[in-house]
C-alpha cells in the first residue's frame, strides 16, 4: 500500500498503463478510471471494437505498436507509471513487456497475465513488485459456485483452513439466529457480512446493516465461517452411511426372515455383476461341499488312511486326477485294491472330477472376462453418468476445465460433453459424453440434471444450446458464459432464468485492483456486486496504519477475517474489532471495489454518533467502564477516567454506529447506563 496522495495530487500523480485492449485490457480501462487516475495503454493494431464503448474516452493515450519495445514504453509514459497491466492474450508476449517495463522503470508495479505458475513465482522472488493471474481461473470460482445452487456463494482458503460464504434465508426453525440481535451471532468462527430484513432492500456497504436488529423468519443473512476440509466431511458421512446401512441390514435379521435376508443380500450384492461371476459363486460353494463330503467318505470307508491323505485325493479327484486314482494304479495308502471300492464310490469319485473340470472352465471364462474388461476400461475408464441431481459442464476448454476440477473438489457430481474425447488424462474420474452437444443432453441425464453450465467460446452457440435445454427441463440451473459485456448486458434481462457471466469483467476487478498493490486472494457476488478477499501488509503512513479493526471495517466498508501480529507465527480468524493495527501487521479483509478504493485514498466514511453516559451504579463501573472505553474508541486510559469521573456527559469523540452501540451493550454490563446520539457529520 501507498499512503493516500494530497486532494491536489489526486488527478496528476498517477498513471497506469494497459497494454493488450482486447475485451480484458477494456475492461482493466474502465475500471481503473473508477479510481480517479490516468490511464494509457499500448496495443498492436488500432481496436476495430469496443466491446466498452466508452474506453476510447477514458484513455489519456493511445500508442499503437509493440508494447514490448522500449521506445513505444518511453512513448506510453513507462517512466511515470505506478502499474503497468500486461493483459493481452500471449503470455510470452506479457511476460517479455515485464521485462523492458521493469529495465526502463525499477519502481513499477507489474501486473502480469500468466498461467505460467512456477515461472510466475520464480519472476516474483526475483523482480518483485510482481504479480501474475490468468482469467481463467479467476472467473472459474464464479462459475463454479453459481452452479451450485445452495447457499454457499463463496469458497476459500486461508491459512490451510477452508472458509465458505453463506447466503441464508431465515427459517421457523432456525434456532441459532431467530429472534437474535444479529450482533450475537459473530462466533470466533463465524462473522456477519449482511443482514437483510425480509421487505427491505439488499445492502450496498458490507457493514450497512444494523446489529441491535432481531433476526426474523424470512429475512436474508449473509456470513462467513469455517467449514475446514469438506472433502474429508463429504468421506466421513459417506462411510458413516455405509456403516449405519450394514448395521441396520444385520440388526433386522430374524429366524423368520433368514432366508430372504440371503435372497435380498445376493441380489442387491450382485445387481450390477454379470452372470458368469454369479455362476463362478455358485459353482465354487458347490466345490468346497463336495470337497469336505469326499475327505468324509474316504475316511470312512478307508479307516487306515489319515484326514491330510483323503483331503489330497479328494483334491486331486477335483483337479481331474480321476484316471491317476482309478485307472489300474492302486489307490495311496489303501489297504484293498482299488477294484474293491463300491460302484457308488467310484460313481461319487467321478462326480468329483467332472465338477472340479466344469469350476476349472468356469475360472478360466472370469478370468478371460477380467482381462478383455480391463482392456476396455485401460482405453475407457471414465466412470459412468450420473443418474441424478448432478452437473452439466458443456465446453471442456481450459476455462471449462477449471470449473469441473473446483467442482470435483467438492464432491460435486457432474458431466462434461465436448465434441471430442479428452486425453485420460485429463479430468479422469469426470464421466464425459462425447459428440454434439444438442444430441449429448439426453445422454448427460439432462431431465434429471440440477445445473448446466455453457462454458464454450461461442456466445450465441452457448445461448442457443442453453435455450434448447431450459426448454429440455425448465427446473434446471442454467449459467452461459458471454465473452462480451454487452452481450451478457442485452441478454440477460431477457432471459431471467439464465445466468449470464462475462468472465473478462470479473477477471478485471483482480486485475485493477491488484495494480494498486492489493493481492486479491479470491472474489464471490453479493447483492451484485464482486466482493474481494484483499490482503494488505501495513505499512508507515499508509491509509491503515494506527487504526482500530472496527474503525477499518466501518469506516471503509470492509469485514476484516484474519489479523496476523508483525514477526508473530501465529494469526487470528475473525479478530475482534479491538485490535489496532502496526506497521508490518498483516490483514485480510473482504471489500468491494468501492471499499478497496476509498482505503486507496484514505476517503474514510463520516462518523455520526457518539454516546452519552448518564451514570455509573457502582465506584467499581467507573473503573471499568474507562477501561470499555480504551478498549473500543482507542483513547488514552487517563482521557477515558476523566470523562468517567464528570458525569453524566457526551463522550467528545465521534463513533460509527457499530462501535458506538458497541460501547452501549459493554458499558451496560459494567452497570453504566448509557444511551446513543446521533450527532450528524463531524
């Protein structure tokens, strides 16, 4: 971070620098001028359109011509520049500019788009002041979560941990938030971004809701909490399931109903077996009983042999050795000739081995079966369609399969169709339809599907095939991906069931952001609106520096999730708002576009309320209410006891609405009355 420019030197310090004006770099444009700065940028040919209509405007100049030569970077005003955005689509291309950017201007911020991961890390520790993205995985987490359709509008993760952002509208059974302030449901693990009542309008400021207010049946909460290892979570109630199945299975066995325990536990064992592997059980039981018949009969009719020599003749018999026992040899260890034994004996003998050749057979069909399967699976071993609730991806480019790898992680069940078959691979264990996508909906389980997502790089294709499949099954979740804004601007109020995304805009709010020296660790949608998971590092006279958490957070319109103290190891979800911040201190804070921006510029929000303090019950509630005091406005201890011995009077220091109604409900429990006052603009 920078510490926020004089009002004067607003609109003449800083420049930023576009280069690549393709539907990114326009968006990068429009974004950047939100911020009140100048704007240039470089691309090779004069732009035959703007998908923004309004970049040519917004631009103080534009240089047609190689960005990654140095005349044309002298030409754009590299010198001058805070940030440079290398955003066009040849990474070779961005990452060469990086280079002559960083020769000709040391101190500019690089703000590079790349999927070159390792090379993008190796770059940072060695150029620094660099950062890398590639849009594609940026606008993925947006696609990915819209298709959920649950409540779960954001993922992440922090520290190893696993955060989700919850959109949750208030039920009669809801237990843990009906009929609460809504300021008693911040946890240690969970904070409040939104609380809508249910004839209100959605919130524009994450902190604009009002935490006296009692949570009612229908009204909207938006919050934050620690979900951990949901892949882990899904295992562990998925083996939990099977256990509870088995032991129920075995609980309800009766003498009664023995046999048809056995009946159902066969077919439901083999349902999805094929006969031969029914015929290989059957036949293998019927073995070990004959087996166990012939050691007895043997036995008995020769008493002189021992169990270990009847068992290996009966083997032997089973193996085919009818002709080695009976065929003129005598018989091992016998005490009569083998002409003795009884016709019915050597009839039982005979059964032996025409049965121990028959299983053989059978053994040798599985296992030519095994073989000839697993060839089939070596060249297709993709699992099978889901039958239900599940999702469409159509389009398996790079964008499409980042989507089906986020979804997979967690433990989404989907389907992708593409017009050719994928490499194995690539998404291995994802079912695919191959073929043409209007002809692959029926395959891909589309009347029973819970989303579908059109990822392709055709819009009109996308549209078309996403009508033809609301029309398929009006129930289904349909997302289309625009590479054009004014194409997600002209279609989407027309079709209201579809979601159209342009993945370019939400890739660009990272990328404007980033420029200003944020790192954007990931981006979700509230109330239409991108929110970013920003990390800053506190720096002397930066706009942060010495503030109280709750001051940041009202002030900026920001809800801060993680505080990590200068040189300390350990870190802090959900801090509380009373911690003031150093420099060097690390902070993560969920914000807006218009938050990061008024944090840029130190542009903090009135403070309209302060509180008045009647009286103290006891001599104990003086000390203790100075100590409330310190503890949320950050005033000195000796200010806070002089205004705690001279009362009843209005504390002289201007609050936000959180930290003053803060203050009331603490001083409270220290037996101070006190009371909010609204005092208007400072």
């Amino acid at each position: 971070m920078h510490p926020p420019p004089s009002s004067n030197q607003k609109k003449t310090q800083d420049l930023f620098l576009v280069c690549g004006l393709k539907s990114l770099g326009q968006h990068c444009v429009a974004i950047l001028k939100e911020y009140d700065v100048k704007v240039s940028a470089i691309e090779d040919v004069q732009p035959e359109h703007w998908e923004v209509p309004e970049v040519p405007n917004l631009l103080e100049k534009l240089i047609v011509g190689d960005c990654r030569q140095p005349s044309i970077l002298e030409q754009a005003g590299i010198r001058q520049c805070r940030s440079i955005l290398l955003v066009t689509r040849n990474e070779r291309i961005n990452i060469e500019a990086a280079f002559a950017a960083r020769r000709l201007n040391p101190q500019v911020r690089l703000i590079v788009r790349s999927d070159k991961q390792n090379f993008n890390k190796l770059l940072w520790e060695n150029l620094g002041n660099f950062v890398a993205f590639e849009p594609t995985h940026l606008s993925a987490h947006a696609f990915a979560l819209t298709a959920l359709g649950s409540e779960a509008i954001g993922y992440f993760t922090l520290e190893g941990q696993l955060l989700q952002v919850i959109k949750h509208q208030v039920q009669a059974k809801d237990n843990w938030c009906n009929g609460k302030p809504v300021h008693r449901l911040n946890l240690t693990t969970r904070r409040i971004l939104s609380h809508k009542p249910v004839s209100s309008k959605p919130l524009k400021e994450l902190f604009g809701w009002n935490p006296e207010a009692e949570v009612q049946v229908g009204d909207t909460l938006v919050y934050i909490d620690v979900a951990y290892d949901l892949a882990f979570s899904e295992q562990r109630r998925q083996s939990h399931n099977q256990k509870w199945q088995l032991q129920q299975f075995i609980q309800g066995i009766t003498a009664k109903n023995l046999k048809d325990k056995i009946v159902q536990f066969w077919q439901s064992y083999y349902q999805s077996q094929n006969q031969i592997r029914r015929i290989a059980t059957i036949y293998a039981i019927t073995v070990l009983i004959l087996w166990f018949v012939g050691i007895v009969l043997y036995r008995l009719y020769y008493p002189d042999i021992t169990i270990q020599e009847a068992f290996y003749a009966t083997a032997v018999l089973l193996l085919g050795g009818y002709g080695d026992l009976f065929g003129g040899v005598e018989f091992a260890a016998q005490s009569k000739p083998s002409d003795d034994i009884p016709w019915w004996l050597r009839l039982f003998s005979l059964g032996l081995t025409l049965t121990g050749q028959a299983f053989v057979g059978v053994l040798y069909a599985l296992l030519t079966d095994a073989l000839v399967t697993s060839r089939f699976h070596f060249f297709n071993s993709r699992p099978p369609t889901p039958q239900r609730n599940h999702l469409i991806i159509i389009g398996l480019n790079r964008l499409g399969q980042k989507v089906a790898a986020l979804l997979q992680e967690l433990n989404q069940p989907l389907v992708g169709i593409h017009p050719t078959t994928l490499d194995q691979e690539t998404l291995p264990d994802m079912p695919l339809v191959v073929g043409n996508a209007t002809e692959a909906l029926i395959k891909a389980n589309l009347s029973h599907a819970k989303s579908i997502i059109l990822v392709g790089d055709d819009n009109m294709e996308n549209l078309e095939i996403g009508l033809m499949a609301h029309a398929m099954n009006p129930a289904t979740t349909l997302i289309i991906r625009s590479q054009d804004r004014q194409f997600s601007d002209n279609v989407a109020p027309l079709f209201p069931y579809a979601q159209v995304i342009c993945g370019a805009a939400l890739a660009a709010e990272v990328f404007a952001c980033a420029a200003f020296g944020e790192n954007v660790l990931s981006l979700f949608h509230l109330n239409e609106q991108i929110v970013m998971v920003t990390e800053y590092k506190i720096e002397d006279g930066d706009t942060l520096n010495g503030l109280l958490l709750s001051e940041i957070a009202s002030g900026y319109s920001v809800v801060p999730i993680l505080y990590q103290k200068y040189q300390q190891d350990n870190y802090f979800l959900m801090p509380w708002y009373d911690v003031k911040l150093d420099a060097g201190d690390r902070l993560i804070v969920l914000a807006t576009s218009t938050s990061l921006q008024r944090i840029e510029w130190g542009e903090m929000l009135p403070r309209q309320w302060s509180v008045q303090i009647e009286k103290a019950l006891t001599t104990n509630a003086i000390m203790y209410g100075a100590e409330e005091i310190v503890l949320i406005t950050g005033c000195s201890s000796t200010t806070a006891r002089q205004w705690m011995n001279n009362l009843p009077r209005v504390l002289p220091i201007p609050l936000y609405k959180h930290q003053a109604q803060r203050l009331v409900r603490e001083l409270s429990k220290v037996q101070v009355l006190a009371n909010l006052i609204f005092i208007g603009q400072p």
